[in-house]
C-alpha cells in the first residue's frame, strides 16, 4: 500500500481485475438497456432481434414509441415538474440552513444539527409512510374540527413535493456546509470594513465562493427527487411520477419502450453531469 515501494505481480494482476470487474458490475446493466432500447422484439428482454427505432418513434398502433406515449410522456412531465419546485426550493432552504449551521450561534445548535441529519438514517418508506399518515391525521382533523376540506392534506402533487423536500434539503445543507466550512471570514470582515453591507457582502462574495456547490447541490436535489420511488409512492396522487409509472408498467407487464425511457435518462443525467462538471471546473 506505499507507493514508494514495488508491488508485486499477483497484487498489481489481483487489482487491475478488481478494478476490471468493478465497472463491469455497475455499468453492465446501463449498457444492457441501453441495448434492449433498439431492439427489434415486443418483449424488454434478450434475445436480440435485430435494431429498430419504433420504441422511440413509432405512433401505433402495434407499437407506440415514447415520444408518442401520452401517458409515459405525461409522467415524465409530472417528474420533471416535481423535481424542479422540489431542488429550487431545497436550495434556498438548504442554502440559509447551511449558513444558520455554519455562521450563527443559537440554543440547542447540536440538537437541531442532529435532528437535520435524522431524514438521512431513516427509511425512505418510513418517510413515506409517516409523512402520509400525518397528512391525513392533519386532514382529519381541519375537516372535524373547522368543516373545511383541504386536498393537500390527501396524496397529491404537492404532498409529494412536500414529502422529497422534507429529506432531499438536508443533502443540499450538508453539500452547502462542506464548502462554507473552508471559506475564510476575513473577506466578509474586509468587505464590510469598506462600506458595504450585510446583503451586499452574502451576495457578492459569499454566494459567489458557494456557486459552485450551490449548482453541484441543486443538480443532486433534482436527480434525486425525479427518480425518487420510496418516499413517493406513498404519497403520490392521480398524476404518477416516472418511477411510479414505470413500477406500474413492470408489474403489469410491459413493452421495450421501458428500455427507450431508461435510455433518454441514462443519456440525460450523464448530460447533466457533464455540465455540472464543467461549470465546477470554469469556477475553480
């Protein structure tokens, strides 16, 4: 293990396998259905059949393609539409909890640090489960109690935003704290020493140290909460999330039009990492 000294061939051999096999393992079945999406079969599975486009473009009625799949491309919508509220508002949340956590001094500080931490250690069905149960006790009671019905309380599109964000900011602050953490104070103290105030000085050095981890955090937030599954499920409504519908769809039985969706993510968050990769590179 020190690099100053030779290894020998059975070790140098043992790792370069290990590291073979290693990606192998996790790129595989990406590159598998990656495949499958361009197969010419009606089935999502091997044998392969020869290349087609039809799971992407073909309008039916045998085969309907993705792109004219209403209710695949209206999930994809309800996914896309959720993940966006959800990382904005994670963000701004998680941005002002990492400066609380980081910059202020209050009563029971490490308590309520603790208690940040706590969505990250438990279950993402309990989550779930309690987050619903919750909402309906609250429901249940506004409706005994004052005779109003409110529909958030019941599963719907914003109990599901409500239910990623209550998890998915504690990322965010913990991303957000890790860079704040190195960020010298004596800048902030200069700048206000020269005349400018409080808001000026978060806005134009603070935040702008923290961009890139802002935009590296938001990035997390939005993959996370676009294919989250277990928190969701029990709170989703009559407009299904992407992984929800692709649950319903493997467990009913479905088409390779599947693999095209799984193809289009694939495609689109190694997109989106790229790009977050470079800007993390243009700001250092």
């Amino acid at each position: 293990m020190i690099r100053s000294l030779p290894n020998s061939k059975a070790y140098t051999w043992s790792f370069n396998v290990f590291v073979i096999l290693y990606f192998v393992f996790l790129f595989a079945p990406l590159l598998v259905t990656c495949v499958l999406a361009f197969n010419d079969s009606n089935f999502p599975s091997l044998p392969w059949n020869g290349g087609t486009l039809d799971w992407f473009f073909s309008p039916g009625p045998k085969r309907v393609g993705i792109f004219h799949d209403a209710q695949n491309l209206r999930s994809i919508m309800v996914s896309f539409e959720t993940a966006v509220i959800v990382s904005v508002l994670c963000v701004v949340v998680g941005t002002c909890t990492a400066f609380a956590f980081e910059q202020e001094k209050f009563p029971f500080k490490n308590v309520l640090y603790f208690l940040m931490l706590a969505p990250l250690v438990i279950p993402g069905v309990i989550l779930g489960i309690s987050q619903l149960l919750g909402a309906t006790t609250a429901g249940m009671f506004v409706e005994k109690y004052l005779g109003v019905d409110v529909p958030f309380f019941r599963p719907s599109f914003w109990l599901v935003v409500l239910g990623q964000f209550s998890f998915i900011t504690t990322f965010v602050a913990l991303v957000v704290s890790a860079r704040l953490r190195k960020f010298d104070r004596s800048l902030e103290e200069a700048a206000l020493n020269l005349g400018a105030t409080r808001f000026e000085v978060i806005r134009l050095i603070t935040l702008r140290y923290l961009r890139p981890s802002i935009v590296g955090a938001g990035a997390v937030a939005f993959l996370m909460s676009f294919e989250n599954f277990n928190t969701t499920l029990f709170l989703v409504g009559s407009q299904p999330t992407l992984p929800i519908n692709l649950y319903l769809q493997v467990r009913d039985g479905s088409t390779p039009v599947i693999n095209a969706i799984s193809f289009l993510l694939i495609v689109g968050t190694s997109g989106l990492a790229l790009v977050n990769l470079y800007l993390n590179r243009k700001e250092s």
